[in-house]
C-alpha cells in the first residue's frame, strides 16, 4: 500500500456532521457523560474479544488480563481511554467512526428541534456515545489495532469535529483502541485525578472488567516514585451482587451502560434462580423509546452471559419482539461458553429461560397497571403500539397480554383517556355478550364511524381503534374473559343483543320489506361493485354505509395492506341502507332509472369517503353530484 493510500482526509457523513453539532450544543450541561459513554464502548470491546478467545485463544496475543486504562496529562491538555479489547481494523474504524449506518437516522434527525433538554433525550436514545467525546475536546485522535492482526495494521484516526477526519494505517504493537481527547479551555474538571474517579465511581463502578487509573502522588517523599495504577471501580458484575448491596443509583446507571440511553429507566427486574436451572437476570422497561423500535429486523436489548463471559447481544431468542423495548441482561451457568445462536434456537434452557423471563416483565407491568395507573399510562403511550403484537405472536400469554392492553372508547371523547378490557366489561349491558370495537385511519375516523349510530342509540360503548395495528392485533384477540371481540362495521348486526325493543325490531322487518324493490334497484345499479345491498340496522343518522364480511379485513386495513405490496384475500363490501333517511325515502318514490344509478353510485362513494377510502374517479363523484344539484 502506498503512502497516499495510507493516509487521506475524508468528510464525515452528512448525518454524522448534523450530530456532532447538535450534541455538543444539547448536551453541554452534561458533559461528564462522554467519559461514561468512552469507558462503555471499551467495555463492549473487551467483552467481544473475551467472546472470540474462546474459539481462538490466539487473538489474547499472551495478554489475558482485560483492562481500561484512564489517564490525563495537566501539561499537555489530554485525556486518554484505553482498553486491550477487540480493537479495529481501517474498515471498521471508518464504518463506525464516520458514518452512522443505521436505519431511521434521517427520520431520527428530523425529530431535533434545538431545544436542549428534548434534543438531549432523543441523541440519548439514539446511542451515538462515541461522538460525546466532542462535547469536552477540541481534537479527538483514536489509535487502534484489531486482535489478531499484525502490527504494522495499526488505525490512527483524528478529527477536530469539523466536518472531516483523517485516517491512516500506522505500526501499533498494542492491540485494542486508545481514545485521545485534546481538552478545550473550559473542560479542566477533567483533568483532575479526584474529579474524574468521582465521574467512574458514579456512572461506571458496575463494569465488569477493571477501570485502571494512575495513583496520585501524595507529599513530597512519593515524588521519586513510579507512579503505580489502581483499580477505580468494584470490577464485578452488578448483576451478580446481591440486591441489598446495589443502590438504585447503580442500577440506574448500569441501565444508562446497558442500554446507551440518556435517561432512566421507567422500573427493573433482578432475580436470581437456582437448583435444576442457574442463571441471573437484570431486565429494564425503559421510560423512552429507542429510536429503532420499530425496525422489527434489528436485535432485541437483552444480552447473554455464561458465566460473566459476554457471549452476545441482540439475542433474540431471549425476548420475543413484543418485548423488544425490555432491555439488560441474561448470565447463565448452565449454558456451554461455545453456545451459537444457531444452539441457541433448540435449546430447551434458553426456552425455559425466556418463558421465565417473559413472565418476569409481565408481572411488572400487571403491577405498574394495577398499582401505579399513572406510570402505566405513560409506559403505554411509549410502547402500547409493540405490545399490541404480543397477542399475534405469544399464543400461552394472549389473555395476560390482552389484559394490558389499552384502547380509546366512546366511553370517552379524548384519544389519551383509555380502557382496558376488564374496564368494558364492567360497564357492559345487561345481555351484552360482546365487545364491540371500530377500526378506521384515525381516532377522528373511528369515533365518527357511521357504523356507531345504533351502539349510540342503545347506549353501548365501543372499543374506537385508530391505530393501523388494531385491526391486526384484534383479528387475533377474538375473545377476552369469555368475551367475543366483534367488529361494529362487519357481518350483519342482531338487533335484540344490542338491547333493541320488539317495536325496532317490528319496525326494522317492515323496512326490509317495503324497501325491496328500491334494494334491487340499487343492487342492480352498482352491480359487481358490492357483495350485497341491504337494510342497514347500523345508521340512524347517515343515509349509507359499506360492510365487510364478518372475517374479512376491515376497509381501512385491505388499504395499508394493498399499498405495502401484501396479497390479501378480499371480498366486495355490501353497501347499507338507512331506511328512514330522507334520500333513501325520496328514492324509493323516484321512477327515473337513470337518476336512481347516480343516486346508488353518490351512495356507494359517499360510504367509502366515510370510511376513508380513495374514490377511483373523483371526478365522476363530482360530476353526478353536480349533477344531481342542478336538477333538485
């Protein structure tokens, strides 16, 4: 390689350059993290090589002790991170240190708005925590060799955080990564020794692995001394302490480690288990969302241990994706340290494990529901829309899963004020044998479903479902302490079980019957457009509304499904009538054919614009429409 190829100055990902000036303006007043996010990024990097030695005892190169050095220079204005993990080669450094090669970035940055404490939160949740070191240093230069590799493959990396950075291959003996930070002249807190032990012992004293700093000299008799190293933190694994020696601060901060977030976690989950089975785990619900949660290909935030040797992380055979905001650890003594995700898939331990573990976090927000009403809507707000798929996907806990589960209703007006199914029940009519529920685009949409006149008229409340996840979710929820969950707008609804009397249902019998040629009529206009043309026993006030079958996807859903590519099944929606609307009851009189096809065709579009539908030719609707007002 020659040496112009060896070293070039490159320009930071666009992303990476609207990052690096948003943090180091947003987070200021909490600059100490870097240091936190430094020492955790060297952490992982030993436990990735601790990992790897296992199958290749070579690439420890005869040093097995792993270790993070920490140490500053008064003179030279320099604070240095050391560790002898994994290390990088010139790809990686230039994958991880110069661009940002995750889904959602554009749309993550969209969300910043200037404002420091919200901007603060959402770079939280993002987890960039090696671009922090800017927030403290004018020029940040990174040395570092992958294991295994020769020495003359050395990285060093520099940049002063201006839009571009500065690669070149180097001869580095040590392996491992070596973070130098070039100090602005207001960031001298961090170079004093007793500062900088009080900033590990708060955010790092629970890595596992040792935290090495150089000893401070003390008189003047230690002057001519060596200066020796001393270990900072405990060095043990939090999870393994007992939990009457762990403080809340510490778990916190060893959420803030375990999960690259910003801001505490909402609650936690420490239990150990022994006998037939021996394994630790420390599982937290987060307060925020990160900023992937919704990119259901990434892995999960649980990480597997063997013995406090880190094996992986992102092991999704832990936690099922309804889950996926949980995050922590897993630390196993039965597993065998070679353990693959592959072994991972058949294991009956790791089942068991899960099982337990999925059990764990629904316990947790059963109580958090029960107890602190509050705080459980807040979780709900955050992550209601993922634990929506749980019914979907956990057949064994459909019913626990079902239970925390949240809905707006016409019970109430306002989006945020929602029931639970246990709530509907306790509030159903005497007779009532079902839970009724709309689903449509919106809140708006839903709670304005003509579908909802009769349920109104009778007094019984109906689940409002505007959220393109409801219809997915409830097609697999059909029932709920011995409840049927059934769709408001599908099949054809039974008059005495919402509560109508004798009269309505005599009244209803007369319409069908005096109605049935207007009903041929208008079958007859729209033809192959609708499965059927019937009496509606739904509307009260709208003159029309469509209906699927009782087991079809609902409108709106063969929608989302259609524009995303996804072959569906569909049958034609039967359009309803009102039969004591005024236009229904001027058409039954009308003996132009002619009219009466425009009238069933304005019928059918208005329906359809009702449930949010796009009309195939808007400019045909406009045209009969018109048409229809000139002539009244």
């Amino acid at each position: 390689m020659s040496v112009a190829a060896q070293k070039e100055t490159r320009e930071f990902q666009t992303e990476v350059r609207q990052l690096l000036d948003l943090m180091i303006h947003s987070l200021y007043s909490n600059r100490e993290i870097f240091l936190r996010e430094l020492i955790s990024n060297a952490s992982d990097a030993a436990d990735k090589l601790r990992f790897q030695a296992l199958q290749d005892e070579n690439l420890l190169e005869g040093d097995g002790e792993l270790a993070i050095h920490v140490s500053y220079d008064k003179d030279a204005r320099t604070l240095t991170v050391r560790d002898n993990g994994v290390g990088m080669n010139r790809d990686e450094v230039q994958e991880n240190l110069g661009t940002i090669a995750r889904s959602g970035t554009r749309e993550f940055l969209k969300q910043l708005s200037g404002d420091q404490a919200k901007d603060s939160r959402l770079i939280g949740q993002f987890g960039v925590g090696f671009y922090s070191a800017f927030i403290v240093a004018d020029h940040v230069t990174v040395l570092t060799r992958k294991a295994g590799a020769p020495a003359v493959e050395g990285v060093r990396w520099e940049s002063a955080g201006d839009g571009q950075y500065v690669i070149e291959t180097v001869e580095r003996p040590q392996r491992g990564t070596e973070v130098i930070l070039q100090l602005k002249e207001d960031a001298d807190e961090f170079l004093d020794g007793y500062r900088l032990r009080q900033i590990i012992r708060t955010y790092s004293d629970h890595i596992d692995l040792p935290i090495r700093m150089p000893e401070e000299a003390h008189g003047d008799e230690e002057q001519d001394k060596e200066p020796g190293e001393e270990t900072v933190n405990k060095a043990n694994a939090l999870w393994m302490r007992p939990k009457n020696e762990i403080s809340d601060e510490q778990y916190i901060e060893f959420y803030k480690h375990v999960a690259h977030d910003f801001e505490e976690p909402l609650c936690w989950m420490h239990n150990k288990v022994e006998g037939n089975q021996s394994y630790t785990s420390l599982l937290y619900i987060p307060r925020r969302a990160p900023f992937d949660l919704w990119d259901r290909d990434t892995g999960h935030g649980v990480k597997l241990y063997v013995k406090r040797v880190f094996i992986m992380d992102d092991a999704d055979q832990l936690m099922p994706r309804y889950l996926r905001f949980v995050r922590g650890v897993i630390d196993s003594d039965d597993l065998p340290l070679n353990v693959s995700r592959e072994i991972l898939q058949h294991n009956r331990q790791i089942d068991r494990i899960r099982a337990a573990s999925v059990k764990r976090v629904l316990d947790q927000l059963e109580k958090l529901a029960d107890k602190e009403p509050e705080r459980y809507a807040d979780f709900w707000k955050t992550f209601g829309r993922v634990l929506k798929e749980g019914p979907a996907e956990d057949f064994g806990n459909r019913e626990r899963i079902a239970g925390l589960l949240r809905f707006a209703s016409t019970h109430s007006d306002q989006p945020d004020e929602t029931v639970s199914l246990k709530d509907y029940i306790g509030r159903m009519k005497d007779g009532q044998e079902a839970i009724y529920y709309v689903t449509a685009d919106s809140f708006n949409a839903a709670r304005n479903s003509p579908h909802l006149e009769v349920f109104r008229k009778h007094g019984i409340e109906v689940l409002l479902l505007g959220d393109p996840v409801d219809e997915w979710a409830v097609s697999h929820l059909q029932e709920f302490d011995g409840k049927r969950l059934v769709s408001a707008a599908k099949g054809e609804l039974d008059l005495e079980k919402l509560g109508a009397s004798e009269e309505d249902k005599a009244s209803q019998e007369q319409a069908e019957e005096a109605l049935k040629p207007l009903v041929e009529r208008l079958q007859k206009a729209l033809g192959d457009k609708v499965e059927a043309v019937r009496i509606s026993r739904r509307l009260t006030d709208s003159p029309a509304c469509l209906v699927v079958g009782e087991h079809e996807f609902a409108l709106s859903m063969q929608r989302m499904l259609k524009a995303a590519g996804h072959p569906f099944p569909s049958g034609k929606p039967s359009l309803e009538v009102n039969p004591d609307h005024v236009l229904v009851e001027r058409l039954r009189n009308l003996d132009d054919e002619a009219r009466v096809e425009e009238w069933a065709h304005v019928l059918y579009d208005q329906a359809l614009l009702m449930e949010g539908g796009q009309l195939e030719d808007p400019a045909a609707f406009v045209q009969r429409v018109n048409s229809l007002l000139a002539r009244e």
